[in-house]
C-alpha cells in the first residue's frame, strides 16, 4: 500500500470513529455532560502526555506553555466548549443539530478567514456560504428558533481552528497543552460533584464508582479523543488536502444518519429543504476546492514533465 492510500485509509478510519463516536457518549446518558467532558479531558492528558514524552516531544510543549498562555488557554477554553456542546446535544436528543454544527464548520472556517486574516472570498466560496445562510434562515423561520446548539459548534470550533493556525504548533503538543491547562478544572469538578458538595443540574455525580463498565468507558474518552486526532494528523501528511476537505464530511454525515436512524430524532418539514441548501453549498464548495487544487497541480505536473524531457 503507498503512502497516499495509507493517507486515504487513515482519514476514513478517523472519520468514522468521529462520526460514530455519539453512540458512545449515548451510553454515558446516566452521567452528566460535565462530568463527562472532565473525564476526557483528564484521560486525554494522560494518554497525549505519554504520547508527546514517547515522540520526544517534552521541549516542543515546555514552551508551547511559556511562549502563548493565554492563546493556548483560550484554545482550550474553546474545543473544551466544543466538546461539552456535542455531548449535551447526544444525551439531550440533539444530535441532528450537533450534526448540523459540524457541516456549517468549514463555511464558518472560511468566513473567519475573511473578517480575522483578511482573505479573499471567490464567487464560488461566496455563492456556497450563500446556500449555506439560506439554509440556516429556512430552519430558523421554520422552527421559530435559531439552530444555537448548530452555530455555536460551528462557531466555537471555526475560532478555535484560527487560534491554532496562529499558534502554529505541531497538532498533538498543542492539544496535550490545551488539556493540561484544562485538567485542574476537571479533576476540580470531578472532586466537588463525587463528594456530593455540588450537583449538575440536579443531578448527582462520582459516576465513575457506578460499575466496571461505567468506569472503563470513561476511561475510553482518552483513547476516543487521542486515536482519531492521531490517525488526522497521519492523514494530512500524506493526503492532498482538498482531499481531505471533502473526506471530512464523513464525520457529520455519519453523526446525522446516527441521530436519525439509531436515536430516532424527529426530521421535520423544514429540515429537509435547510439540509438541502446546506448540502448544496458544500458540495459546491468541495468541487471548488478540488478545482483550484487540480489548477495548482498543473503547473508542478508541466515542470516535472519538462524536466524529464530535458533529462
């Protein structure tokens, strides 16, 4: 197998754990989404901090933390509400809406890129988050409410991606960072709502005590966050990344079909025409992007075939 298909093989496998993953938070209903987010983030820390030590990568994360505390604070801040949003929307029969978020992500990402790095929008990329806001006002009239659970997903990651494009650190010493900022919070929280001294909404915690069962799948939100993050990064080295752009799409995807046929969440008569423009505006910019990247190669393919001539 080349190195490309192992690429290709990677980013599916990332994306479908991704894609799958509410069905893992779905057996987790009985602990609260806090409680939840606070055992990935400490389990997470465990397995990225061995992974970074492993690749020798301590120095690279030293300072990381000396040099932007408070970009990777506020990185954290964001992916760690990112995190909790979309395992409300899971346990609180949300998950269409998550799946929504997860579409308007690259729209948002290039929207961001417009207002905070002041890059150009092409009239394909324009007519494409055209769709895309057409979609989002078709659901919103339609309902009476906008889809908040939908944009704030779309909007706290599309931030929390440009914060990281200014950091410009490798990707896995940047999310080690991120949850050893969060880990006193977590192991704060897990501490007050296990001694009963708070509840969450009503609601007791120390759930990792229930069971066996309970307590390893808890555990397994380390390796459900590190695995597919892992299995990315593999993939954007050796993968065009139009391709991966479109490849993407197999995580919403997966999480819409997951919220419709296995958690049997309600598609009204507005979700279907809003989903349709939104498919639209992707699928537009996913072939403009494909199109500017063949463009890009057409040059380096002339060279090197006028190189071999002259060879």
């Amino acid at each position: 197998m080349s190195e490309a298909a192992r690429g290709v093989l990677a980013m599916i496998v990332a994306c479908v754990i991704w894609g799958l993953s509410g069905l893992y938070y779905k057996l987790l209903a009985d602990v609260p989404p806090l409680e939840v987010l606070s055992h990935r983030t400490l389990w997470s820390a465990v397995l990225f901090t061995g992974v970074v030590l492993a690749q020798g990568q301590g120095g690279a994360l030293r300072a990381l933390l000396r040099a932007a505390p408070l970009r990777v604070g506020l990185a954290a801040a964001l992916i760690s509400f990112n995190w909790f949003l979309f395992i409300f929307s899971v346990q609180a029969g949300h998950a269409v809406e998550a799946a929504l978020g997860y579409y308007l992500f690259p729209l948002v990402a290039v929207l961001l890129g417009v207002l905070a790095l002041g890059e150009r929008l092409g009239r394909v990329q324009a007519l494409a988050i055209g769709l895309v806001v057409a979609g989002v006002a078709v659901l919103s009239l339609g309902l009476g409410v906008a889809p908040w659970i939908a944009l704030l997903i779309a909007g706290s990651f599309g931030i929390y991606g440009l914060i990281k494009k200014r950091l410009g650190a490798p990707p896995v010493a940047s999310v080690t960072a991120e949850v050893l900022v969060l880990t006193p919070l977590a192991l704060i929280w897990l501490g007050l709502t296990g001694s009963g001294a708070v509840q969450e909404f009503g609601r007791p915690g120390g759930h990792f005590f229930d069971s066996v069962p309970t307590a390893l799948l808890l555990m397994f939100s380390g390796v459900l966050t590190a695995g597919p993050l892992m299995l990315f990064t593999y993939a954007t080295a050796r993968v065009r990344l139009a391709t991966v752009g479109v490849m993407q799409y197999i995580n919403p995807s997966l999480q819409f079909l997951v919220a419709t046929l296995i958690f049997a969440e309600p598609l009204t008569v507005w979700h279907l025409p809003a989903f349709g423009l939104i498919w639209a505006g992707l699928a537009l910019y996913s072939l403009g992007g494909l199109r500017q990247d063949s463009a890009a190669r057409s040059p380096a393919r002339s060279a090197a075939t006028s190189a071999t001539a002259v060879k």
